[in-house]
C-alpha cells in the first residue's frame, strides 16, 4: 500500500488540475476542457480518497479549503506554505512517524 504522504500529493496534484479546468480565466486562454479527463480525475480521486484514514481525510479537505492545497514541500526545514522554519528536532523526531505536519499552518509536509 502507498504511503499516506504519497496519497495526499496526489491527491493534491490532482485538485490543482480540477481548479485548473474550473477557472475561467484558463478557460478564456483558449485551453479547452477536456470533460473525459476531468471525470476520469473526479473519479480516481475519489478511489484514492477513500485509502486515507478519515481524520487525515477530513484535515486535507479542510485545508485545501483554506489554502488552495493541501499538502506543501518542506524545503531545508522550511514550511513552503506558511514560510515557517521548523524546530530540527520536530523533523529528525518525525523520521519514524509516518506524516509531518507544519506546526505553525497545519499543512501537510512532504521532503524534498
Ligand atoms: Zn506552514
């Protein structure tokens, strides 16, 4: 099974898509809406969804409510959302648990 983590930035790649296709500023830069692909991403998102446990589900939609994405990188020990620098300690603790979490904007983290 893939990783929460991976789950997520997929998930996350796929709804910058969708908003993509649902903009109307793109739509006027003569991008044409492909309805095949955007049912085929509704639906695979909604398979993969479906793998995370519930809470982790309910905190990504609600963050990328917020903030228009759900998961961000984390870039020499800085958040990408929020910019924040985390403690050393919190990301070497974080190695053996499975998801990393910025403890100033609650986004989830990935390494990059
Ligand atoms: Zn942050």
């Amino acid at each position: 099974m893939a990783k929460i983590i991976n789950i997520l930035i997929a998930i996350n790649d796929m709804d910058a898509e969708l908003r993509l296709y649902e903009n109307p500023y793109y739509q006027n830069l003569g991008f044409e809406m492909d309805e095949k692909k955007i049912q085929k991403l509704k639906k695979v998102r909604e398979r993969e969804i479906k793998k995370l446990p519930q809470d982790i589900r309910e905190e990504y939609e609600r963050l990328s409510q917020r903030y228009g994405k759900g998961v961000a990188p984390l870039v020499e020990g800085t958040c990408l959302n929020c910019f924040s620098v985390l403690p050393t300690a919190m990301i070497s603790e974080n190695k053996k648990r499975e998801i990393l979490k910025c403890p100033n904007c609650s986004i989830f983290l990935y390494k990059v």
